[in-house]
C-alpha cells in the first residue's frame, strides 16, 4: 500500500538582505552631507568677506571725506589799521589806507620765502581780530601809524607773554633802524587801564606786537611814511622772518619752504575764518 500523499503549500522565497546596497546608499548620503556643508561654508565665508569690503569700503570714504585741519601754528596774522578818521597831514589819505598797504606789501614779500600771511579783513573788528588770536598763531602783527604830533616808532607787546616780546623786538629794530627821527622803543600794551594799553595786545593768546610806524599828523613824517611804503614793508617782513626762523629753531614750525603749499594753507585758513564769521 503506497504512503498517501500530502499537498503542503509552496514555499515562499527567502529575500537576501542586500547589505552592500544599504552600505552604498550610506556613502552617498554621507557625501551629500559633506557637500552641503562645504557649500553652506563657502556662501558664509564670501558674505563675510563682502560685509568687510563694504565695511572697509565706508571707513575710508569717511576718513577721506574730513576736512583737513587747518595748523594755525604756521601762519602770521597781520592786522592793518582800519582808522579811516586818521587823515595823514599830506596827500590826502588816512592810516587805514595806509597801513593796509604796507600790509599787502609786507604779505607780498612774506609769501614769496613761503609763509603763510592772512590779512584781516578792512571790516574785521578788534573782537573780530583777536579770536582769530585764540587759534595760537605762528604771529600776529598789527600795523598802525601814530597821532599826537610827535615824532618816532614804538611796538606794543604783551607783557605776559615771553613770545610777544620776542616777536615785538624782532619788527621792532629793523623798522627803528629804517625811520628817520629818534624812535620810542618797546611798551607794555597788556595792561588794562594803562597809558599804553592796547585791546588787540591785551586780549590776544598768540605771539602778538603792535608796530606804531611814525606819525601821520606831522607834514615830514607823513611825508616819509608816504615815500617809505616799500621800505616799511620789507623791515616788518624782515623782522617776521627773523621772529619765525628763531621759533623754528626752538623747536615751533611756522614757516614753509614751498610757496604754493602757503598759498593751500592761506585757503583753508580763509575758508575756515569765513564758515566760522
């Protein structure tokens, strides 16, 4: 008798874990992690170095943009008189007409060696002048003629100041040396309520004198002082120069040795000078 058959139902196949294609899809996302991160690093790194362009970009257009500032230390300060009452005895002109000339001419001769001269305008007040003082400047110098029929040149200086008597005696001796009559020496001009007081002396913080060249109400005196224009001007530029070159030699730098670096400078004064009126 044969053994009965038995129908048992069919196998299922066994799936094979393929464990190199797992192996392979882990590698490849591992590479794509890799890469992203590089390129999130390299996006990162160009915005910070765009940020610091600009950044760089914007401090050097700000440092460039400043006005440069103006070193009133090497200037000279000269301050004409502006008294057109003071008519001169002869040749129908005044002390303000006068001085300002021989002001022009002392600038002219100045600024040929370098220097750089501003003239304070003919309007300019006392007050006006002597802020200009408050900058410290390399010096300031007043030109004047006397009154009073009398004879001879005198400097005012600030007795406070070792640097005003300096530059006092300085334009002082090449002018007495120049004029024609016995001349009346240097005179304290910072005292206040004094025979000799003098406001742009006794209110000035910069290296200042006050040059009193003859007097214009006498007919002989007036007559030189007409015919000696050059001649004055040259003794004050001289006298200047001897003053600065002296400070330089301490150790103040006021004077230049290029022309149209004084004529820059000249600008930049006046224009600050004017911004501030």
């Amino acid at each position: 008798m044969q053994p009965e058959e038995r129908n048992y139902p069919p196998r299922k196949p066994v799936r094979r874990v393929r464990y190199d294609r797992i192996i392979a899809v882990l590698v490849i996302l591992v590479l794509l992690i890799v890469i992203l991160v590089k390129c999130c690093s390299s996006c990162s790194a160009k915005k910070q170095k765009k940020g610091d362009t600009a950044a760089t970009t914007t401090a050097e257009t700000t440092v460039t943009t400043e006005p440069p500032a103006v070193d009133y230390s090497r200037m000279v300060y000269l301050s004409p008189s502006n008294q057109v009452d003071n008519t001169f005895n002869v040749g129908d002109t005044n002390e303000a007409a006068e001085c300002r000339l021989i002001a022009e001419k002392t600038a002219a001769i100045l600024q040929q060696s370098g220097i750089s001269v501003i003239i304070a305008e003919d309007t300019a007040s006392l007050q006006d002048k002597t802020a200009v003082g408050d900058n410290h400047l390399g010096a300031y110098v007043a030109i004047h003629t006397n009154q009073g029929q009398g004879v001879g040149t005198d400097c005012f200086y600030n007795g406070t100041s070792e640097a005003s008597r300096s530059l006092a005696q300085a334009v002082y001796d090449p002018v007495a040396a120049l004029t024609p009559t016995a001349d009346r020496g240097l005179m304290d001009g910072s005292q206040n309520g004094s025979d000799t007081y003098q406001y742009e002396i006794g209110n000035n913080q910069s290296p200042c004198c006050l040059i009193e060249v003859e007097f214009h109400d006498g007919p002989n005196v007036a007559q030189w002082i007409l015919d000696n224009e050059d001649a004055i001007a040259q003794a004050i530029a001289t006298g200047i120069t001897n003053y600065l070159q002296g400070s330089s030699s301490t150790g103040s730098q006021t004077t230049t040795t290029d022309p149209a670096a004084a004529a820059t400078t000249n600008n930049a004064i006046q224009d600050q000078l004017s911004a501030g009126a």
